[in-house]
C-alpha cells in the first residue's frame, strides 16, 4: 500500500510520461522515414471530391450558426435527461415534474423559433411573417 503521494501518483507519471514519449517518437520517425512529394494537387484542400471554390474565409449564413447554436442547446438537453432517467425511481413524482418542466420550457422555445422560420434554409418567394 503506498504510503505518500509520490509513491500514489508514480505510476500515473510514468504512464504519461511513456505516453508522450511515444507519441513524439511516432510523429519523428514518420517524418523521418516518410515520403515527401509535393505538387499542386496534393497542397490543395480536400473537400470531399468537390473542386473548392471561393475562399476559405467566405461568410456563412446566420442561419447555419443558429442552427448549430440549436444543436448545441439539444445536445445539452440529452445530457441533462441521462443523470435524470438513472436515478428517476428516487426522485419519485418531484424528478418527474421537474424535467417535465425542463421539457416543456426546451420545447416552447423550439416551437417559438420555429415559427419565427429560424430552421428555413432555403430562400422562398413568400414573404416572412413579422412578429
């Protein structure tokens, strides 16, 4: 049984240590063994077989970020529902209301901008409704 800290966390820093010591050998021998033919093919970004066209900075639209920000706030909304569906037997009829009430607020405000037309991608001929 270890008696200090040092001989607690030995093993720890040994394993890291080991850790980046392959690591750092791994990225010099590949460039050290590995092969080295530039040309103007292989210097340009892959897009997933599609030609890239404009430039890397271009504007994108608000729209892809609210969409993203929306995933985000779902993403998080799961991760709140596991802890809370692990120890739902304990928290009886309270824990059921409290996430009914986490549920319904995350679904109110999803319903809210989808009317907005926040989630519309494509540009059409009707025009947005205000309010």
């Amino acid at each position: 049984m270890p008696n200090s800290y040092t001989e607690l966390y030995f093993p720890v820093l040994v394993q890291g240590l080991l850790a980046v010591i392959i690591a750092a050998a791994l990225i010099v021998l590949s460039y050290a063994l590995g092969k080295r033919v530039r040309n103007k093919i292989k210097d340009t970004p892959y897009e997933s077989g599609i030609t890239p066209t404009g430039d890397a900075r271009g504007r994108f639209s608000v729209k892809f970020y609210l969409v993203a920000m929306l995933f985000i706030l779902f993403d998080i909304e799961a991760i709140f529902l596991y802890p809370w569906a692990v120890v739902y037997r304990e928290l009886k009829m309270f824990g059921f209301i409290e996430m009914l009430v986490f549920v319904v607020l995350i679904l109110s405000g999803f319903f809210y901008i989808w009317k907005k037309g926040a989630l519309e991608w494509a540009y059409s001929d009707r025009p947005k409704r205000r309010g």
